[in-house]
C-alpha cells in the first residue's frame, strides 16, 4: 500500500480518488494528459487521504469527531449545528499535525518553491468523497489563494482539514446519506498563475445546457478565475464551433458580454480581495 503523506501531483491519475480525492487527481490527469499536447498546466503535490486519517488517530480526535456528530438532533436544530459544527472545527485546529506530515509538507513546499521566498500557491481542498448524480461537494470546503512561505502552507493545509466541518458541509453529508467517517480530506497544492494581472475563466467542452459536444464553451473575466468558479461575477461568454476551430478559421459562433463589476486580486500581505473594476474593464472583452 502507498502510505505517503504527500504525492507530486504529475505522478496522480483520475483513478487516484480514494488516495487524494477528486480535484488532485483530475489535476495530475490534466498534467499528464496535457502535457504532450504542449498544454501547461501549473504543478504542485497533494495531501493524501493517509495523511488525513494518520491525523485522525491523534488523541482520539477521530472519535471525539464522531461522537459530536452522532448527535442526532444537530440534523433538525440549526443552532445546535452551529455549535457542534464550530466545536469540532476548534477540535481540528487544537490538535497540532504530526511531525513527520509537517516535514514531508516541507519537503515538497521546497521542491517546488526551489528556494523562492516569493512563491505562490493555491491550497484547495480535495475531498474523497465522489460526486454522484445527486450529490455534488463542489465549493464546499475552504480554498486559499496567494499563498507564501512554509509556515502559511502549514497553516492552511490545517484550515483545510478543519473545513470538512463546515455547518455546511456536515449537514449535506447527513442529508445525502454519506457516513462522515467515509469522507477524508486531502490539500491540493498548486502554482499560482498571476491571472489577476489579465483575466481568467472556465471552458467546458461541450454546451453546458444542452450537452451539444461540438461546441467549446468559454466564460471569463477579469481577475482570478474564483469569481467565475463560484459566481460572484457575471462574466463574458463565447462559444466556439470545434470543426472550424481544428481548420484554423473563426470559430466564435457567438459572444455575449458579462457586467463583469468586480474581480478578485492578490493582497499584497497575501490573500486575495474583491475589488470593483473601471469603467473600461466593464465594456472590454
């Protein structure tokens, strides 16, 4: 069995699920299928679902967890979920990640950083849980942006940890029918790309409302691309015809521009900010 705490992220496949759960191993499947294509995609490593239950086994915070959460009446009384769902977050964040997770966590932060004081990366969570036709866990647990140092790696991976109990989160596992000691929780660590310095998006490969597979189908804005993910921001539209896109002509079928009032940018102490755009972003594509 792989036991590692942490993997490089071109060596996961999509088969990788139970190991780093779904956003890492679709991650390591773009790296490695996009790759030949000439496709660069950002690297990084992930966290893996060893690494989660090893830090589980501390102290018994497995089954302090459970126990909070067999409470059945956190299910039907909203401020009893609150409470239950804040108290096992502080469980979480109480109870220090082992030793070796944290130098393994080093150990990659310095292969990919090489050194770089500067370097930037995303943390997102990538839980284990697979999405079902009627259950999708998308947005659920925490993301952070612009993150530098070893000691902030650390400290968010842990903040990811802890938001697998999320008010949210906890109910929706519940009501799905999902056992939450099922469900670990993984850290994908990736290479930020400045897209706030020019604009960013989601490009589905296919007509998302009629599942016409001969269109590309783009959304952008300005900024980093989490306002389009999670639909703070109305973006600009295309859709492009794939047949005419392959023989090199004018694909754009048709264009429809966004409000685009705001977009996201880095803090400069680290983080990120939603700003309001000019007058002139608004009425570009």
């Amino acid at each position: 069995a792989d036991l590692r705490s942490c993997i490089p992220m071109e060596e996961l496949r999509n088969t990788d699920v139970p190991k780093v759960g779904g956003k890492s191993a679709s991650l390591g499947e773009m790296i490695g299928g996009l790759a030949d294509a000439g496709v660069l995609v950002p690297g990084g490593f992930s966290t893996t679902s060893q690494a989660y239950k090893d830090f589980l086994l501390q102290n018994d915070l497995g089954e302090r967890i459970n126990k909070a959460l067999d409470d059945e009446n956190i299910y039907t009384d909203v401020t009893k979920l609150q409470e239950v769902g804040k108290a096992v977050r502080q469980m979480v964040m109480d109870q220090p990640l082992p030793p070796s997770f944290e130098s393994d966590l080093k150990e990659q932060w310095q292969r990919i950083s090489e050194g770089n004081e500067s370097f930037k990366v995303a943390v997102r969570s990538s839980a284990t849980a697979e999405d079902l036709p009627d259950a999708s866990f998308a947005g659920q647990q925490e993301t952070f942006l612009n993150v530098s140092g070893y000691e902030n790696l650390v400290e968010k991976v842990h903040e990811c940890f802890a938001s697998l109990f999320t008010d949210r989160a906890i109910s929706y596992r519940h009501d799905k029918g999902f056992d939450h000691k099922s469900v670990q929780l993984c850290a994908c660590v990736q290479k930020m790309v400045r897209s706030e310095e020019a604009s960013a998006g989601v490009m589905f490969t296919l007509d998302t409302e009629s599942g016409f597979r001969d269109v590309v189908f783009v959304t952008a804005a300005w900024g980093l691309g989490e306002t389009v993910v999670g639909g703070t921001v109305n973006p600009d539209e295309f859709y492009a015809f794939k047949s005419t896109l392959e023989k090199g002509y004018d694909a754009v079928l048709s264009q429809n521009m966004g409000s685009k009032l705001v977009k996201m940018v880095y803090k400069p102490e680290g983080g990120s900010e939603v700003i309001d755009t000019t007058e002139e972003e608004r009425s570009q594509w």
